[in-house]
C-alpha cells in the first residue's frame, strides 16, 4: 500500500478544505506527485515542462503552459529554483480567490519559501511528512513582488529568464563543448535539451549547417532561445528530448544534457539523452546513403 501524500494528508484530515466548486489551478507538478486526492475533472494543470505536460494530459487533465481566468484554489508544487518558486507563488495568487496550498521538499528549498511566505501574510501550521513540508494561505495581493522578472540580457547578449537553466550566465560545459565542436557539423544538427540557445547559436556559426533542430522540454528556455537564435535554419521544438524524433535524417546531435532530477544527481537522465541521440544518429546512418552521422557530447 502507498504512502499518502502531504497533499492527501491535508485535504483528507481537513486541514486544507477546497471550494465545493470552481476550477484548482495546479502549478508545476512533476510526474511523481500524486493528484488524486484533488478532483480530477475540476483541475487545471498549469505547466511548462514537457514531460509532466504529457504525463497529466494523459492521465486526463485539462494541461495548459499558463493560466486562465479566476479559479477557487490552486496548488503550487516548489520548484528548485527559488526565483522560479516566488513566481509560481505569486502567478497562483494571483489568480485565485480562494486557497494557496504551496507543498515541497526540503532538497527543494520549501524551509526558506515558507519562511518568506510567513513574512508577506498569513500562514498555516505546516504539515511536515517525508522530507517535506505543505501550508497553506488565503490568495491575496501580498506577492506582486514575487512575479517573475522580465527578461535579462546575460553576456554575450543572449536573453535568459529567472529559473531557466543557467540563467545568470553561459554554463561552462556548454561553453567548453561549443569551443570544441568540428569544424564541420554536415547539413541537418539537433540539439538535444537546448535550453535558451548558446550550443546551436555557436554552433550555427558554421556555413555548412541548413538544418539546426533546437529540442527542449522547458518552455521558458525554448522561448529564451527564440530570441536568441533567429538564423533562419533554426527550427525549435518544445519536447522531451528523450523521444523526440526528426522527421528526417539528421548528420550531428549535440547536447549538453541534465545530469540532475531537481537537486537530486541523477545520471540515467543524462545517459538517457545519450541514448536519445544514439537512435536518432542510427535512424539517420540507415538513412543516408553516404557519409556517418556523429554527435558531439
């Protein structure tokens, strides 16, 4: 039998009472969390990340990347980005009349949000179970502060957003990846979780290049790279770069792919872009009838 959830814990002792009707606005769940102690037919799954996208369109939730008109609660699932966290917080309540429920784990920052919740308004007794905690508090104006920041330019001009991946900078991997790509990259390149767009802008440098597929599952990030990659060949793709398949051959994958779930290292992500990019290169060596495919990691 499965442990319940904090979310189950609250709603099913009545710590935290829902409205009897009106739509729940639910922030950033991840495929892990457990819904089923909200009502299915009433929620609103609100997020940006490919892979929990489809997960909760498939298990029949109304999914959207943004919210939409009023709603009677929300639920706001912590993200490891503390930037990313305040904003959620103050995208629910701004959008909601009735109940805030916040809920996260320790690894995930939910001490520090809790506390800083606590200094803007007026919050429940947390309900701490499994490394983690959950309050709750009525919606209100008191997180405007905490709206997510608009767009910055970083070095190099390129466009980042709070709480997409190395929004302060360009990450050194990527950048000592980019320094050592072939001088030749052949004519169709994906780029596998592109993230705001520095691997394919660098590699786009190069004339023999027709295609570049950008491939990424945050869409923040994706409309970062947007801006920032504007050569005609780039081509942008919000999916999970772990399916995500070309509807031609391709000559060259590059990534610098996620080693870490959250805070939590975990290498079978990243061994699983290698493995993504291994059968798109095998589909396209079937292909092609001349020259090998070859991916740059």
């Amino acid at each position: 039998m499965s442990t319940p959830s904090r979310l189950s814990l609250a709603l099913g002792s009545g710590e935290v009472a829902l409205p009897g009707a009106g739509r729940i606005a639910v922030f950033a769940p991840r495929a892990g969390h457990d819904l089923s102690a909200l009502p299915a037919e009433r929620c609103h799954v609100i997020t940006g990340f490919r892979p929990d996208f489809d997960h909760f369109a498939a298990q029949g939730f109304a999914c959207d990347t943004a919210p939409e008109g009023r709603h009677a609660a929300a639920v706001v699932f912590v993200a490891r980005s503390r930037a990313l966290s305040e904003a959620l917080i103050a995208e629910a309540a701004a959008v909601t009349d009735g109940p805030v429920i916040v809920d996260g784990v320790k690894t995930d920052g939910i001490e520090a949000i809790l506390k800083a919740c606590r200094a803007r308004t007026d919050v429940s007794p947390p309900l701490s179970k499994a490394h983690g905690k959950l309050f709750h508090f009525a919606a209100g104006p008191q997180f405007t502060g905490w709206a997510r920041g608009a767009p910055r330019r970083i070095e190099g001009g390129f466009l980042t957003l709070p709480g997409v991946f190395s929004a302060d900078g360009i990450d050194p991997g990527s950048a000592l990846l980019a320094d050592h790509l072939p001088a030749r990259l052949g004519a169709r390149v994906a780029d596998l979780g592109a993230g705001w767009g520095y691997l394919a802008a660098r590699a786009l440098e190069r004339g023999d290049i027709e295609e570049m597929h950008l491939v990424e599952a945050d869409r923040a990030a994706l409309d970062c790279a947007r801006e920032n990659v504007t050569d005609p060949r780039a081509h942008f793709h919000w999916q999970d770069a772990t399916h995500w398949r070309p509807e031609d051959p391709v000559n060259t994958v590059i990534t610098n792919p996620p080693f870490h779930a959250g805070r939590r290292p975990d290498a079978a992500l990243g061994l699983a872009f290698i493995a993504a990019a291994a059968r798109i290169l095998g589909s396209a060596r079937r292909a092609f009838s001349g020259g090998q495919p070859s991916s740059s990691l």
